[in-house]
C-alpha cells in the first residue's frame, strides 16, 4: 500500500482522507461534477493519538493504510466523531475492530447514532460536551457543538496549539482534487454550491456557529470535504454573506418547456429584467445541473419558475424546483410564475399552493393558453419590470 498518499498539514496532524474521483450523486440527489473527497486527519500527540472523522464505506482499507504509514491503527487511542453521516463515519466499525482500546468521541445525540448506525457500544463511546477538552500530549482538542451542520449531532474541533479548525461538513466543498484552496481560482464557486445544497437549509444554525468561532484564532480550516482552507478569512467571510442571507440584484430563472409556448414566454422575461440592471441567471431543467440551480438561489432575490400544465398540474420537472426551492429555503425574497397550457390548465394553481407560505412574495403569475400573442408579450415585460423594480430597491 506504499502508493497511498498522505500529506502533513502542520507538525504531526497529516491528512490520511480518500478521494472519491468516480461518485456522480450525493445522497441519490446532489449530481458531484467534480466527486469529491472524505477528509480525514490523524493528530499524534506526545501521549494519545487521535482520529478526526473517518470515510465513506468502501475505503476503510485505504484509509487504514494511509494510518498505517504513520502509525500503528492500533495505536490510535481517540476517534473524533464530528458528525455521524456515513461519509464521514462509515469507516468507525472497521477501525474499532482493528483496533481494541480506541474510544469514539461524540456528544450524547453522536452516542445514540453511533450505536444505531454503527453498533458501538457504550463502553468504546467518550461522551463530550461543549468547550470539553483533550490533551494528547502538546495538542489539545477542544470540541465546540455545532448542531445541525448538518445534522443535530455535530461538532467542530479545535486543535489548539496548531490553531486548526475540523469543522467536518462547514466549509466544505464536492471537489475530488487539490489540496489546499490555493489550486481554486474558482473555489468559492464551489463552496456556494456545497453551501446551498447542504447548509442554506440550516442558516440560522450557521449563524449561530459562526458567531461562535469569530473570536478563535484560526490558522486552518480542514473540512471534511475538499480543499483545506489556509485563507480562512475568504471562506469564513463568505460563509458569513451567505448565511445571513445576504442577496444580489439576480434572479434566478428555471423553466422546462415541452412545445416551447413557456419558452417563449420566459425569453422576453429575462431580456426585460437585464434591460432594467438584474443579473440573470437561465436554467433549463432539462439540461441543468440542480446543484447549479441551487448555487444561484444562495444569493439571489428572485426566483422565476417557467411551466406548462401536465395532467392538471406544473410539468413534473418544475414541481421538483418548486419542491427544492421550498425545502432548502434560499434567501429568496421575490417570485413570479409563467405558464403555458394546451387544453387545461391548473400550473398555477399549483405553484401558488405551494409557495404560498414560504415567505417568498410572489409578485404575479401569467398562465396563457398555447403560445403568447402580442398582447401576453406585453403582460410578460410588464410583470418583469414590476419584479425588476423589487429587486433594484
Ligand atoms: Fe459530508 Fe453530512 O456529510
């Protein structure tokens, strides 16, 4: 196993994770047009050695390799469960049986799904609170609760004398390659991405752990997933925008079209809206990836669904958005639908039941019989220009 790559990130903490060049979907949803990776970093103190989360199943012999070029897996006396999802914990059971005398550190919520999810007993489970400490000797852990990013057992951990943040899923991002953030020109295109597929749901949770952690003094960001963060102020900067919701003067404008009548309903839509200053961003969802739909609604104050009527209600591809746009709440303040039918309406009905009370402030909604006339055209730029103004405010 001489082949396997480790690298050292600061004095005696290395990075033994995997990268996953080949996965397409995360969690049968998330399309991962880059793969991604599972971080993974073991600490070698002068006493104790520990384990920051492990990876996905199907890897525990490669990550025990990767240990095992450092030390002896046996040898390892703490395995940090910052969060209990597979793809960072999956590889627990293999460890714990290779290894006799490791406990598994996790707070009371980690201790229950891990014996759930991965049949470890009471006796292997240290249960930490918040602010707890470890001293492995010359490296102290400290763990800082941070539930529901993203689950509501997860944790941060801080190694204090190397100044390094282990946030397992914050700040993290879906890319297999690279190492540090440096190699991304584009990273933080990446992490919005990631931000809005896994956090935006939970943004007040962000908040809350970024207030926690403003006044740590933070060297590195490792995540459980991509690049490590040396310039954390970027990442945490962002972090901070998108968490609060902070939004651009963009909409966000999905639609599927089956005889192009929606189509030529959302072209002079969008041309009106960049007529007036908004920046646009076009998805057919046909052709698109979700996980780019998702990375534009992180920051836009619009969103405009384009549907026409299947079988009484919004073609199946558009309930899917409507579905996402609602579940992940993005920080979308604005919407409007357009909608075109053959013999029988009913898309509109639909979309306004749907995100009827999900705090986004449907401007209008047009729903026309087969192509647009002269006349809808003229309704169309007009309800674009109503939103436009919203937007510019
Ligand atoms: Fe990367 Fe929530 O697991």
């Amino acid at each position: 196993m001489n082949w396997l790559n480790v690298f050292t990130i600061s004095k005696d903490v290395h990075w033994v994770g995997v990268r996953d060049w080949n996965r397409i979907l995360f969690d049968a949803l998330i399309p991962l047009p880059m793969g991604t990776s599972y971080n993974s970093y073991l600490i070698i103190g002068e006493k104790k050695n520990a384990l920051i989360d492990t990876v996905n199943p199907g890897f525990e012999k490669e990550l025990e390799g990767k240990i095992r070029k450092l030390i002896d897996p046996s040898d390892l006396d703490y395995i940090v469960m910052n969060h209990a999802e597979p793809d960072h914990a999956g590889a627990i059971p293999h460890l714990m049986s290779i290894n006799s005398k490791a406990v598994l550190v996790t707070n009371t919520r980690g201790a229950k799904m891990a014996k759930t999810y991965f049949g470890v007993p009471d006796d292997r489970i240290l249960i930490i609170s918040d602010q707890d400490t470890i001293d492995l000797g010359g490296k102290t852990l400290r763990f800082i609760e941070a539930p529901m990013l993203h689950w509501p057992e997860t944790i941060f951990t801080y190694l204090h004398e190397d100044k390094i943040l282990f946030p397992c899923d914050f700040f993290g991002s879906h890319i297999a390659k690279g190492v540090y953030d440096e190699d991304f020109d584009d990273l933080l295109v990446h992490a919005q991405r990631y931000f809005g597929e896994i956090m935006m749901p939970f943004k007040s949770a962000a908040r809350r752990a970024l207030a926690k952690i403003k006044d740590l003094d933070i060297s590195i960001i490792a995540p459980s997933h991509g690049p490590i963060h040396r310039n954390t102020q970027r990442i945490v900067r962002a972090y901070g925008g998108w968490a609060n919701g902070e939004t651009r003067r963009k909409a966000t404008v999905v639609y599927v079209t089956m005889w192009k009548s929606t189509e030529k309903m959302i072209k002079p839509f969008i041309e009106a809206l960049m007529s007036e200053g908004v920046e646009v961003s076009l998805h057919d969802l046909v052709s698109s990836d979700v996980g780019d739909i998702v990375k534009d609604l992180v920051d836009s104050r619009a969103i405009v669904l384009g549907a026409p009527t299947v079988l009484n209600g919004m073609h199946p591809l558009a309930f899917y958005a409507a579905y996402l746009v609602k579940a992940l709440r993005p920080p979308t303040k604005f919407g409007a639908f357009l909608s075109s039918y053959g013999w029988g309406g009913g898309a509109k009905k639909q979309f306004q039941d749907m995100l009827g009370n999900s705090g986004i402030d449907v401007v209008g909604s047009i729903e026309i019989n087969g192509p647009p006339s002269e006349e809808d055209i003229e309704q169309i730029v007009g309800l674009s220009k109503t939103l436009a103004l919203k937007i510019m405010e």
